[in-house]
C-alpha cells in the first residue's frame, strides 16, 4: 500500500507542478500588460507603472518570479483579488461550503437513484423496465444541463409555484454561518421554517447537478452487473438455492461495484470543482459562480489562483478515490 | 463462439465490402443506432439547404410581431410556425441555421482534437522512453483541470467567440485521443505483424501510421462519435455563458443565453433552442452506441 501511494505522489507532484506553470504564465499569456491587468489601475504615469511593477516582483528574472509565487502557493498564499482586494484562498474557503453541499446532495442523488436503476435494468435484461431505464439514462447523458435547469425552473419555480428560482435560503432567515452547510446551519439556528427553505432552495439544483453522474451510473453499473451475473460463483450460489435477493444484493453487487465507485469518485472529483453551470442557472454562491464572474469581471488574479487551487483539490481528491479503490480491491496494488 | 465465426468471417473475405456488410449488420441491429443515423442525415440535410428551407433571414428582426408565440397557440401566425423571439426573429429560421453551426462545431472540433491526439499519441506510444514521460505529464496536466472550466479560461484569453471556442474544447479533448492511441499502439506494436514489417525493413513512419495506425482506430472512432456530441454541448455552454458564438448568431446555446430573461414569459424563446440540442446530442450519442456495438468485438453481444 505504502509503494503504491509512493507511485501515485511520483505522478502527482510534477503534475502540480505543471499545473502550477500554467497558472503562473497564464497571467502573462494574456493580451495586454500583465502589471496594468494585476494592479486593475488602468491609466498610470510610467513611475507608478515602475512603482507597481517593482511591487509585484515583474522587474525580476521570470524564473525568480516563478519560484517566488511558488513558494507563496505553497505557504497558501494565491495572490489578492483583483476587484475585492481580499485574499483569494479567503474568498475560496468562504464560498467551498455551498459548492461541497450541493455535489454531496447530487451524488447521493445519484447514486441513491442510479444503481437501484441500473441493477433492475441488469437482472430485468431486455424487458420494458430495461428499455425504459436505459432510454431515460440515454436522455440524461445527453442533457444540455444548463437548458434542463431553466426548463426545471419554469415547470416547477413557475408553473406549480413548488421550489424557490435560484439562491440557497429564503432572505427572510438570518443567522450567523456555523459550518458553512446551509442545511445543518439552519438547524442549529433553531429559527422555525430555515431548514425547510435550505432543503427547498437545493432541490433543483441537486437534480440538475445530479442528471449527468445518474445516468453515468446508472449505464455503468448495468453492464457491471450483467458481467458479474454471468459469473460462476452467482451460478454456484444461485445453485445453493440462495434467495435472488441475496444472490443479486451480497454476491454480485458487491463486485460489480468497483468500477462503479471509481466513477463516482471521479465524478465527486469534477463536481467539487464546482458545477459551472448549474452554479450559474440558480446563482449559488460556489466555486463554479465564482470562476465565472471572475471571468467577466476580469479579475485574473482570481482566475489564476482559483485556477491552481481547484486542480489541486481535484487531484487531492482522485488520490483518495484511488488510495480507497486500493482498499476495496486489493489487486490493483500491484 | 460468436466471436471466432466473426473472426473467420473477416480472415476469408478480407475485402473492404465484405467488411463493411458486416459491420452494417451489427450496426443496424441496434434499432436506437439506426433511428440516430437517420435524424442525424436529416440534420445535415437540414443544414445543408438552410437557406433553401428556412421561410425567413435568421437575423432580420420584425418589430411589429415580437414575442408571438407558435402557430397552435393562441395570437400565432401562420408566417412565424415556431413563433418569435425577443427582437421579432422566427425562431423555425434561427432553430434551422443553427444546426450549421453546431455541426460544424462537432466536425471542426473532432477533427482537430482526433488528428492532433493520434499524432501525440503514437509518438509517444510507439517511441516510449522520456518522450512519451513528457507527452503524458502534459496530458496529465490537462486532464486536471476540469474541461469547462479550462476551456472557459481560454476563451477569456483568446477572446469570445465561436472560433476561439471550437479551438479550446479541441485542446480540453485532445488528451482522450492520446490516451487511446497510445494504449492501443503499445499492444499492437509487439505484434507479430509488426515485428515482420520491422524485419522487412519498414521505416519508423510507415510502421507507426501504416501498419500500426489502421488496426487501433476501433477505440478512436467510438471517441470521436462521443467528442463529437460533447463538443457540441460543451460549445452551447459557453455559448450560454456567453463566451463562446457571439449574438446574433444563430448559435444554440447563445440563443438560450438571450432568453434566459424571458423563460417566465415565453416558453418557446427557452424550449426549443435547448430540444434542438439535445435532440442532436442524442442521436449522435445513439449512433456512438451502434459503433461501439458493431466496432468493438469485445462488447459484441452484450
């Protein structure tokens, strides 16, 4: 276990590495002068401009500079934002709780819908429940998410008047943020009606968020299960006279799984950094809103810092999905 | 056992329709496959003979009829069949034209990424050593970001706009394709075949593009279907956050970008842009499903 994770940290670190590199010359790939796009002040007298550029470390050798903002990256220092003069790594921990609720809502979505479906799908192969799964998995896989959002908005938010259009509580609610989970915050503020609002502002949401990882799942975890089911040892426990239910449920589930997991790490892996989209169409306050606006406000300090912090978190992630894949299959160690 | 009749079926009849005949039979026995190949025909023929077929100029606004809804709804006119957008556009002309641009979104897009991928892929598949370590960091470094969020960057880089879109989803897809290259030219270049053409005295670029090349493209052709639906939607998504097509082109996703304000007033200006775009991802997708069946022996059968 121990060479295994040795193996993947030898991956890992010129990966960061790398993607360090492209944060940092990002900034400077851009058209224009990158001191004049960092300082956000437009016009300036050529002493500011010296003044600045001296501040910010541009008067030094590039390499220098690369070192110098890789150290600061790794003592978590990614720079301050452009328009809001705050820290950037700040604004990221304040706004990470609201994305980390709404991908835990939709994977468990997810998963609590997509591999029921897709172990029904297996053992009722070629029946009307098979088609009619797999045709709906199709579909989902197909969604232009950011049209399935606002076609759920004007149904649900318009026609039956049943969930709130965007945002993550009702403003009427006030209470000092605890954990950052809007969900467990409005509980502990004891106020009547608060987590009834947080559970009805993420509804859509985690549906949108959660249509494409479903029907991933879903997909995956049929075929799985068709391959494990044609397995000697369900041959032999079914011989055992077993209850099917046992049978599908302990032996083959548990091994048709592996692949599966793998997916939905993966999946957690791209939703924490921040569903984009989905972000976008409820105007959640996330990661995914964040980088957007970031970009139509230009602020490029926090595109390159948000930039680099998300790929980490992303690869933190998929070592502790293949450290956990490790575990659950022993084989793959070697 | 239906694997080694296909087997011999392929060795006696080497021929190019033979192959094809029989490919052709497992595709079209996937009913959904052939129900995608043929709306998908009918897309292409659609954009094709836009201007032939579209009743109206996808951009000329008429002032006098702005927001009218579909001919069956009440206050529809039979001049504007899928009704009218917010500036008195039809939107059956807009809907029809912007199958031009997504089309040509998923054929620049996998083409770029496709050729760009194999061409990687195969050096570094086929000379291993530090050449294929640095070509795979690379890919790797790209894979961790997340596509969108990259390719949104880029855009903000390169500046807004269909083109600049189309070349950032190919960079954010390429690494598939070297990926998949690379695995399947690593086990078909200790092949006995390969072995034979070496000893024949073939040179490195006819081992690695005509005698390795054609027998790994199974994989790549089942990528390219799916890239190619990805590119699509992932164009529309920029187009809606406004970075990829600029208005007021007929884009689909840009389209949506302008209705966003209206979905509560109008619900065609929202709906139609969106079914246009899945319909089309769909039948690209259930076309993939059919190559994969018919392309993979593997999954034959399943």
């Amino acid at each position: 276990m121990f060479r295994f994770l040795l193996g993947r940290l030898a991956v890992l670190i010129p990966t960061f590495i790398g993607v360090s590199i492209i944060a940092f010359s990002f900034i400077r790939l851009l058209p224009g002068d990158p001191v004049a796009l960092l300082s956000g002040e437009r016009v300036m007298s050529p002493e500011r401009h010296a003044e600045i550029s001296h501040q910010l470390g541009f008067d030094r050798h590039i390499v220098v500079q690369y070192l110098d903002y890789l150290w600061g990256v790794l003592r978590g220092d990614f720079g301050l934002s452009i328009v809001t003069k705050k820290p950037v790594i700040d604004q990221f921990l304040e706004l990470f709780p609201a994305t980390v609720e709404l991908s835990l809502c939709a994977i468990i979505f997810a998963v609590v819908v997509g591999i029921p479906a897709g172990v029904i799908a297996a053992i009722k192969r070629g029946s009307i429940f098979d088609q009619i799964i797999m045709g709906t998995a199709l579909v989902g896989f197909s969604m232009p998410i950011f049209w399935w959002g606002l076609l759920l908005i004007i149904v649900v938010s318009g026609m039956l008047q049943w969930t709130p259009v965007s945002g993550r509580i009702s403003l009427m609610f006030f209470f000092p943020s605890v954990t950052g989970f809007m969900l467990i915050d409005s509980l502990l503020s004891g106020q009547e009606g608060a987590f009834q609002s947080a559970f009805n502002h993420l509804i859509l949401p985690t549906i949108v968020l959660g249509t494409i990882p479903l029907a991933v799942i879903a997909r995956q975890t049929r075929s799985a299960m068709l391959e494990v089911l044609s397995e000697d040892y369900v041959r032999t426990a079914r011989a055992k006279g077993l209850s099917t239910f046992r049978v599908v449920g302990i032996h083959a589930l548990r091994n048709a799984m592996i692949p599966v997991v793998t997916t939905i790490g993966l999946q957690i892996g791209v939703m924490l950094a921040g569903a984009i989209l989905t972000e976008t169409i409820f105007s959640w306050p996330g990661i995914g809103k964040w980088m957007v606006d970031s970009v139509f406000r230009r602020d490029y300090a926090v595109i390159q810092g948000g930039l680099l912090i998300i790929a980490g978190v992303i690869m933190l992630v998929n070592l502790a999905v293949d450290l956990l894949y490790g575990l659950i299959n022993p084989r793959i160690r070697h | 056992m239906t694997e080694v009749t296909v087997t011999t079926a392929i060795s006696t009849d080497p021929s190019r329709r033979a192959r094809l005949a029989e490919f052709w039979y497992y595709f079209s026995e996937n009913r959904g496959a052939v129900i995608g190949l043929v709306f998908f025909v009918f897309l292409v023929l659609l954009a094709l003979c836009a201007p032939l077929i579209a009743p109206h100029d996808p951009t000329i606004q008429y002032r006098e009829s702005v927001l009218l809804p579909p001919f069956w709804e009440e206050g529809g006119r039979a001049a504007f069949l899928l009704g009218t957008d917010a500036v008195g556009r039809d939107m059956l002309s807009r809907l029809i034209y912007g199958t031009r641009f997504s089309l040509f979104v998923g054929v620049i897009v996998t083409t770029l990424s496709l050729v760009g991928g194999i061409l990687v892929g195969v050096i570094a598949g086929y000379f291993r050593g530090w050449v294929d370590t640095v070509i795979m960091r690379i890919m790797d470094i790209i894979l961790a970001f997340p596509s969108l969020l990259l390719a949104l960057v880029l855009v903000a880089v390169l500046g807004p706009g269909l083109t600049n879109a189309m070349i950032a989803i190919a960079l954010v897809f390429q690494p598939h394709f070297v990926r998949l290259t690379r695995a399947a030219v690593m086990t078909e270049k200790t092949r006995d075949y390969v072995v034979a053409a070496k000893v024949a005295g073939a040179g490195h670029l006819r081992l690695m593009f005509k005698t390795i090349l054609p027998n790994c493209m199974a994989p790549l052709i089942v990528q390219a279907t799916l890239s190619f639906s990805s590119a699509i939607l992932d164009a529309a998504a920029l187009g809606f956050l406004g970075m990829g097509a600029q208005p007021p082109t007929p884009e689909w996703g840009t389209m949506l970008a302008e209705a966003r304000e209206f979905i509560l007033r109008a619900w065609w200006v929202v709906t139609l842009p969106g079914l246009a775009i899945l319909a089309t991802v769909l039948a690209i997708n259930l076309m993939g499903d059919g190559l994969r069946d018919a392309l993979d022996p593997k999954l034959k059968r399943s």
